[in-house]
C-alpha cells in the first residue's frame, strides 16, 4: 500500500517549493535537500537565505493500492491526477513530484501539467532509489529547459533526477540559481498568486486517493 502526501513551503525570498509523492520518507529527502543546498549556494549567492523554509505545512491521504497498468494510464486515472495538479500547482515556483506517481508500473504521470504550467519549474523522481523500471530516470541528474511564453524570454526547468536529498539539493540549486539569472536579465518568474490551503490541498489528495480506489472496484 502507499499513502499520499503533499508538502508545501515558502522560502524567505518569497519562493514557494512543493513535493508531491507516494512515499513517506521523501518529505524529509525534501526538506534536506533543501538546506544542503541553502548551506552550499549562501557561499555563492550571499543575499539569498538559507537553511529554514519561512513557513510549511504538510497534508497526507489514506493508504491506497498502487496501480498496475502496463501499456499506460487509464483515461479516468489520468484525468484525476491533472485534476489533482490543477489545485495543487497555483503559485508554485517548483514542484518535486513523484514520476510515476500512483502507479508500479513507471509510467509517466506528469507530462501533460509540464506543458500546461510553464511558470513552474518540476524535479521529477522514482519511486525508489533502486527503481529499475524508470528508464528516463538518470543515474544522477540531468536537466532540460522549454520556453515558458513568448514574451519573456525565460525558461522552464524540468530536472530528472534520483531519490536522494544530495541529488535533491542538487536540483534546489540549479533551479535558484537559473531564476535568479532570469531576474537580472528580464523578469522574476516568482509567481505572485496565492497557494491552496492546506484544507484545499487534504480535500484534493483525497479526491485522487478515491480516483484510485474507484478504478480499482470498477476493473475487480
């Protein structure tokens, strides 16, 4: 069985950083990666803060059965987990997120909300350390970039990238590091809209929690 968890914080600078996954040690993965990289990029980038999220707060689901579709996911599982990104993601700047999230079978699951949501940034990674069937998935890290409109002329980063609070902070950092650059060439990407609250994010782990548990009945 595995368990639904959303964890979003706010950095001192006003960024807002979330991780989104189905497996309970990867919060703290998260938050240690975090201040790995707090700690290394300070030296570089002084003015930036460090170390402690200015505020959190963490909502998890009831346990559920993983799916275990082989030849992709099924329309109403799909149409629930873009769902579930649509309250999750407003005003995020990053998302950490599970790639193939509620699923054994390493199928991709946040391809489509990539393309929907060029203001946020995503670090995507398995489920495991040892994950076998994620081929996409490096052996450490490996970064690509898309336009993220066609005025600004700043980019969205998506990072690939293994399950480890060292590879973690590793992406925490190329990530400040670019939208800082942004910042001083055109415009700070930070998003300026409001987050969901925590209320809103527990009621939308749960809708998908439910997703899943009804397509499990409906194919018994």
């Amino acid at each position: 069985m595995s368990t639904l968890s959303f964890r979003l914080c706010e950095a001192v600078d006003g960024r807002r950083f979330a991780c989104l996954s189905d497996q309970p040690e990867v919060t703290d993965l998260f938050d240690l990666g975090y201040t790995l990289a707090s700690r290394n990029r300070h030296s570089v980038i002084p003015t930036l803060p460090h170390q402690s999220w200015a505020s959190e707060y963490s909502v998890t689901g009831e346990s559920f059965a993983p799916l275990q579709a082989e030849t992709g996911l099924p329309p109403g599982v799909r149409y629930g987990f873009n769902a579930l990104l649509s309250e999750l993601l407003e005003g995020v700047d990053v998302l950490f997120c599970s790639y193939a999230l509620g699923n054994t079978s390493g199928l991709p699951v946040c391809d489509d909300m990539m393309d929907r949501y060029r203001t946020t940034d995503f670090v995507l990674f398995p489920q495991a350390a040892n994950h076998s069937k994620v081929s996409d998935i490096p052996p450490y890290l490996v970064s690509y970039s898309l336009p993220r409109d066609d005025q600004t002329g700043t980019e969205q980063h998506r990072i690939y990238c293994q399950l480890s609070s060292f590879a973690f902070a590793q992406a925490f950092q190329a990530i400040i590091e670019q939208r800082v650059k942004a910042a001083q060439i055109s415009c700070d990407p930070t998003q300026a809209t409001s987050t969901p609250d925590k209320l809103t994010a527990q009621r939308a782990i749960n809708r998908f929690t439910e997703c899943l548990r009804a397509h499990h009945q409906a194919n018994q």
